[in-house]
C-alpha cells in the first residue's frame, strides 16, 4: 500500500456509504449523533477514522477526543483533550475573537484567550451554560466533526455532554460521532445508545463474513488465502477484524498470540465476576464436550492460557470424572490433563478403550493414510480394507468424486466385487456425484451382482437400487415397496460397521413417502437410531437423515423446530469438519430463513455455502437455486431467481427434487413466467400417477394459472390429509384471494403467524382488511420459539439489545432479528403487551 493512502476498510460498505450520506447532509445544515457500536476489536476506531479523512476532505474541521480507562475518573476528559487541540491550530486573532463571547466555555477548559466566567451560581445552572457554550463553540467552527472514542471508558459528564451536542445537530453543519463497546457499560452510556437508536443513527458493526475475511486476508498476505487458512483464520477468529489482522502472520506456526489480542481480552475476562470465570474456565478446559460455546474461540483460549498448571489439572479431574466411561474418546484428553488427581488404573483403562475406538474413527487424510502405508508393509489386507473405507469417505466429503470412488476401487481388488459395503459406499458417492445416465449404469450391475447372493446385507443393497431405478423411472410406488423390502433385510444386518446398508433405502425412503403423501410414516423414519458407529463409518449419513426431518418439518409448517434442530446439526458438521454437509445446510437453513422473510440472512447463508462448491455435487447445486429463488421470490423480485431449465424438473432425490421444483413453480407464476410454469406442472403430473403430493402440487400450480378455485380447495383439503399443514395453508388462501372466504383467510393467518412465513402473513393480513375482517388479540403462548420467548423475558425486565446479546452470547443483530420475528407472529395490541406478558410468565417460558 503506498504511503499516505488511506487503508481499506474491508466488508463495512455499508456503514461507510451512511457515514458519507450523514456528512452530506451536515454539509446542506443537517447534521446528526452517530453511535458506531460493537464488540472490541470489530474496527470502530477505525471506521471513525475513516469519517475523519473523509469530513476533511469536505473541509470540516475534526475534534477527536479519546477516552481512557485510566482517565474514567477525570470529567470531560476527552472532550477537553479534542477542544484544547483544536483551539491550539487556530490563529490567535480568529480564536481569541470567537471565545470572547464564550465565558462559559471556561467552566471546562482554562485558556488566556477565554473571559472568566461569572462566579457563584446554581451549580447546575451553570453545567447547562458550559454545555451551551461548548455547542455554540462547535457551531462557530462548523462545518465540524467532533469525534469521542471508547466512550465504554468515559465519565458520565462526557456522555452527558455527547448527548447534548446530539441534540443540537439537526440544525446545523456538524456531526458528532461516538464510539463504544457493546453491551454499553454504565447506566448513563445505555441511555445514550437508546436515545441515539430513536433519533440519531447507530452503526453497529457485525464480524466479517468469509468473503470478506477472505479480501482481508488476500490484503494482508499479498495472495489469496488458502481454503484451509481461511477456514481456520474464520474458525479462530470469528470474523473480527483486529484478531485477523493480529493472527495472519502466525498463522498456520500457531505461534503465541500476539500482546494485542492476549491483553484485549485479558481486559474482558477480567471484568467478569468470579461465577462468570468459573464457568468459562470450565468451557475453556471442556473443549467440545460442552453444549455452551464461547462466542470466541479466542476468549477460551485465552483464558485456559490464563489458568496455572494445578487449575487446569482441577478443571480436567472434574470432567474426567463427569464424562467417565460413557464416551472413552471425550474422556481420555481429561483423564490426561488431570494427572495425579485420577486413579492411574481408571486413565489406563480409559486409554486402552480410546486408543481401540479410535481405530474406527474417521481421522485426517494424512494419518489414515499413514496407517494405510503400515498395513501395506505388514500385508495386512483387512486392515487396508478398512482403511480404504474411511478414506473414500473423507475424499468424498471434501468434495472430491474421482479419488473417493479410486479408494472404493482400491478396497473393493481386496474384497472382491460382492463386498456390500464397498458396493453401498459407491452407490452413495455415485448419488452424490455421478450424472444419471451413469447412475443408472451402476445400479444394473449391483442389481446383477447381488441378485442370487443369500446374505441379508447383500438382499438389502440390491433392492435399495431397484428402488432407486424404480423412482428414477418415475415408479415411486414401486420404489417405496422395494425399499420396504431393503429396510427389512437392512434390519438384519448385525455388524454396527454396516450402518451403511440400511442408511441407503432409509434417506430415499423418507422422500418417496413424502411424495406418497405420507408426510406422518416419513416423520416416523426420520426418528432413527442415530448410533454411534455410523458417525464415524460415513459422517454425513446421521446429519443427512436428520436434515430429511428439518425438511419434513417445513412441510408441516414448524419452520422454528426446523431452524433449531438446524443451528445445532450446523453447529455439529463444522465441528466434524463436513465442509459438504455444512454447505448443503447452509443452502437449506437460507430456503427457511427466506420463507420466513429473512432475506439478508438468507443471503448470507448462501454467499457461505458457496464457498464449497468445489465439486459438482447433486444435492448442493438443487438446494442453492432453491434458497436463491426463494430469496428472489421473497424480496418481491421473482424475475431475478435463477433459471432452472437447463437442468430440467425431473424428480431425483424426492425431497431436495420437490422442494425444488415447489419453489421454482411458485416463482415462475410470481413472475408470469407461465411457460416455465406449465412445464413444471406437467412433470409434476407425470410424476403424479405413482406420487400424490405431485399431482395435488400440479392441481395447486394449474388452479392458480387458471384462477380455478375449485381446483385450489380441493388441493388445498388433500394437502391438509397428508399432513403438509403449511402447503395446505398456502394453497387454501391462494383460493380465497380468488373468492374471499372470511374464516379460511383467519385460519390461514392463523397457520402462517404458527410457521413464522412473514411475507404469507402481510399477504393475509392485506386480504383481511380489505375484506374488513378483524383481526382478534392472539395469546402467544406457543407462538414463539424457546430462544424467542428468552429475548423478549428480557425485554420485559428493561434490558437493552446489547445486554441481551451479551448474556446470551449472540450478537445484537441476531437479538434483533429474533425480536422482528417475535413481533410477525403477533397483531399490534399483542405486540404492545409482550414486554410485559413475558416477564410476567418467566416461568412458563
């Protein structure tokens, strides 16, 4: 970067595209009390920094005052500092002039150039005329940018005194800028941020997303980063900022963390008091055996930094001892970090089973395949069998096809080709992967190979392809009866390392009894038994499944149970390290999000899983059109959704297919796309002779082409039957749009304020008052979602955002956007009561 150019500010366009309009309008007389908030390290001082030059650039004058934690004690500090310097540069003709009219300004600062002011008086008479002083001082020097920094460390006369300026600004040439931590600390900073969100502008800046850590990183390093450093550098850091740029020249070494980063947050944790500490500390030694995370990774390395020797040692004894013998491999790191305070025979124990358990674990590449070189060089053919499994597995969740199917290949010139469970990996990876001509191909030759094979794994494979080609055909009812068959002899199979038999028929057998209508059977096998051994034989099939059951919750309308069950699994994938999974629920959780009208974070859940694309991945490539035309759809603009026709409407996967082609239906009519539209409509009724949820879909879609009522009751009535209570919502008032039906349209709100559908639930509320339908006082309870109601108790006992946010270890804007969904759910005089309902019912909540 060339000397004297101004650095980049990396992912704040925004909020300096707001600083730009603000001084703007103070050049036109209009100015303004801005708030840049945030938690440290997240670049305020910097931001501030950046509307300085560009105010000077406008010819401003700019104050910067910088508060202190040593100085907290010293009244006006800051602002004392920023006038004093100021005063300095001025001529001595032009500032002696100004102050001769400004006694009062001498109360807060002593200068040869100031008349004394009168003496005596009410005190607090007098603190109102030095405050007037100091306004009318800032309007003699305007156009004018006064900058207070860290006001998390100033007294309260200074916050006072900002506040007061404040309010002076929409009448003149300057604005006055404050920066400060989130939450606010002290009574008097929060009221400032409270007046400031009600009448003046609050930046509050959020961490980087992976894009944009990504720029940083490119910036600082001179090249773009690696996958794998920009994976680490987002895992560690957590998108702020000062960390990134602190870490990047240590990273990958792992070096010490730099002072800036230890001392920064040595400061945070030493402000917790001793309960607070006691439980960090505990999360800093549990690692991932908690469910409680610390927002920042950094916080709880920190602080296990921070910990002596025998703390620790006290902290992994106790663990130890909580975990005990139910989960060897969480265990044994405790049982090692505490030492002398366990029994020695107890750890050896604990050791002996990890070490054996970890045999079957899925581990990095490098050491499966250093393993794999060891059992070569013995001859050990069973164990490269072994080996050969878990590296097809870890090749094709990190996206690469070809070297996941050579390792099945590899394993299967061991086993020979009737090995089931090389069989049942490839025809996973090939489902994942392979085009549908050499799909095809593949489930012939394991329908030749296995047909006269007795074994009840062998029968189980063989059947799960019949029914794999049968729904491939378009034959859903003849697929669901062979994966019937393939789910009873998958049962048999004993060995837990064969989770990966039955895995197959179970994933498609959900779908294809969703398009049976038989959305309650499909919820029942979505209720699996998630044993341990399947997470580490094929990591994805435990999430897979569940992710299944998030999609059949849409179809029933609890797009909340949906969400949470979806935040933890994508808590669990990242922590694992399944880059495609994580990707595919990404793409999944920012379809729900964009149904409920939450379009930014829906994009934003897109923009992230689009960062592992780097292979063609069946799955991954059908859930990102579906959420980005459910985003377009959303957002009002249908036109914009991504087109869909090359890839053609075919169903594969039932439910990823349907959910797709549900979307792109409804946004084609949206956009009087009715060509599209036809043609969805008429593979959904192909596919509807042996699949009835297809053909009341393509009822709904033709009701709706041709405003056929009729035709939309009745699909709306037999969605209703097959248990999608949301679709039954939707296509039931897509009826009374057409003719108006007082107690569908109440029903419908009804179920849509139940999903949290906002765009479904401002479309009703449009119909109900222009038909004149009131719209009666609902209770909430059972409206809100567990993390909904624990907001809005708080809300109700008088805590800000920010502090919310804080004891819950969430960031302010997703506080926020919890309170806009608690706020959909509910009409207005509910929304004017829910402050108080909630404190008042803390308990059942």
């Amino acid at each position: 970067m060339a000397q004297g150019m101004e650095p980049r500010l990396t992912g704040r366009d925004r909020e300096t595209a707001t600083l730009a309009g603000i001084l703007a309008d103070a050049e036109r007389g209009t100015g303004r009390l801005v708030l840049i908030c945030g938690e440290p390290g997240i670049g305020k001082t910097r931001l501030a920094e950046h509307a300085a030059r560009a105010a000077r650039d406008l010819g401003f004058a700019v104050l910067n005052g910088q508060a202190d934690p040593l100085q907290t004690g010293l009244a006006y500090a800051p602002v004392v500092s920023a006038l004093r310097t100021h005063l300095d540069s001025l001529p001595a003709r032009t500032s002696t002039e100004m102050l001769r009219g400004l006694p009062d300004l001498g109360r807060l600062i002593t200068d040869p150039r100031l008349p004394h002011p009168a003496p005596g008086g009410d005190p607090a008479l007098n603190r109102t005329r030095m405050f007037e002083a100091v306004l009318r001082f800032v309007q003699l020097n305007a156009p004018l940018l006064l900058i207070v920094d860290d006001l998390h460390w100033a007294d309260d006369g200074t916050i006072e005194l900002v506040h007061y300026l404040g309010r002076g600004t929409g009448h003149g040439q300057f604005v006055v800028l404050g920066t400060c931590r989130t939450p606010p600390s002290g009574q008097r900073l929060t009221d400032l941020a409270t007046l400031v969100r009600r009448n003046g502008t609050e930046l509050v800046l959020q961490p980087l997303n992976d894009s944009d850590l990504a720029s940083l990183l490119q910036d600082l390093l001179g090249q773009p980063p690696h996958q794998d450093l920009l994976a680490e550098m987002s895992a560690r850091t957590k998108g702020v900022p000062l960390f990134v740029r602190a870490l990047a020249p240590v990273l990958p070494g792992h070096g010490p963390l730099p002072a800036i980063v230890r001392d920064l947050v040595l400061g945070r944790l030493h402000a917790l008091d001793e309960p607070e500490r006691a439980i960090l500390d505990l999360i800093a030694v549990a690692g991932r055996e908690l469910t409680y995370r610390v927002s920042h990774p950094l916080y709880a390395e920190v602080a296990y930094a921070d910990l002596t020797e025998s703390e620790r040692r006290r902290l992994h004894a106790r663990l130890a001892t909580a975990i005990g013998s139910d989960n060897v491999l969480a265990a044994a790191p405790h049982y090692r970090g505490a030492g002398e305070l366990v029994d020695t025979q107890r750890a050896i124990d604990i050791f002996t089973a990890a070490g054996r358990r970890a045999l079957d674990v899925v581990a990095a590449p490098e050491a499966v395949e250093y393993r794999l070189t060891i059992a070569e060089a013995d001859g050990d053919m069973g164990r490269q069998a072994a080996l050969h499994v878990q590296l097809a597995v870890l090749e094709s969740e990190r996206g690469n096809p070809q070297s996941a199917d050579e390792h099945v290949i590899a394993r299967m010139s061991l086993t020979g080709n009737e090995d089931v469970q090389s069989t049942a990996l490839r025809v996973t990876i090939a489902a994942r992967h392979w085009d549908p001509d050499r799909i095809r191909t593949l489930f012939d030759q394991v329908d030749a190979t296995f047909r006269d094979d007795p074994r009840p794994e062998a029968q189980s494979m063989r059947h799960c392809v019949i029914g794999f080609r049968a729904a491939f055909a378009g034959d859903f009812g003849a697929a669901h009866r062979s994966l019937l068959i393939a789910g009873r002899y998958g049962d048999q199979v004993s060995d837990d390392a064969g989770m990966i038999v039955p895995f197959n028929p179970l994933r498609m057998h959900i779908g294809i009894c969703v398009l049976l209508g038989q959305i309650p059977k499909a919820m029942e096998l979505a209720e699996f038994d998630t044993r341990n051994s399947a997470t580490f034989v094929l990591p994805s099939a435990i999430y897979s499944l569940r992710m299944a059951r998030t999609a059949l919750l849409y179809f029933t309308g609890d797009l909340h149970g949906a969400l949470t069950a979806l935040d933890q699994d994508l808590a669990d994938v990242a922590a694992i390290g399944l880059n495609r999974m994580h990707a595919r629920m990404l793409a999944h959780k920012a379809h729900l999000l964009a149904e409920m009208g939450q379009t930014e974070d829906a994009s934003r859940c897109v923009e992230q899983a689009q960062q592992w694309r780097k292979a063609h991945e069946n799955a991954l490539e059908h859930g990102l059109q579906t959420a980005t035309a459910a985003i377009a759809l959303a957002c009002g603009h249908p036109e914009r959704a991504p087109d869909m026709n090359a890839i053609g409407f075919t169903i594969r996967e039932p439910l990823i297919s349907t959910l797709r082609n549900l979307v792109a239906a409804q946004t084609a009519i949206a956009a009087n796309d009715l060509a599209t539209a036809r043609t969805i409509t008429a593979v959904m009724r192909e596919s509807g002779r042996t699949a009835p949820l297809l053909d009341v879909l393509a009822d709904r879609f033709t009701g709706l082409m041709t405003k056929d009522n009729e035709l939309l009751v009745g699909a709306a009535r037999r969605l209703e039957e097959m248990g999608a209570a949301l679709l039954a919502a939707q296509t039931a008032f897509e009826a009374a749009e057409i003719v108006p039906d007082r107690d569908v349209i109440g029903r419908c709100l009804e179920q849509f304020q139940r999903s949290g559908v906002t765009p479904w639930i401002d479309r009703a509320r449009r119909l109900a008052r222009a038909h004149g339908i009131s719209q009666p006082v609902r209770k909430t309870d059972g409206l809100l979602s567990k993390r909904e109601a624990e907001i809005v108790r708080f809300v109700g006992h008088g805590l800000s955002n920010a502090d919310i946010a804080a004891r819950l270890f969430l960031s302010t804007r997703t506080v926020e956007t919890h309170l806009r969904n608690s706020y959909r759910k509910l009409d207005i005089t509910s929304r004017l009561r829910l402050a108080q309902w909630a404190a008042k019912h803390e308990d059942e909540l």
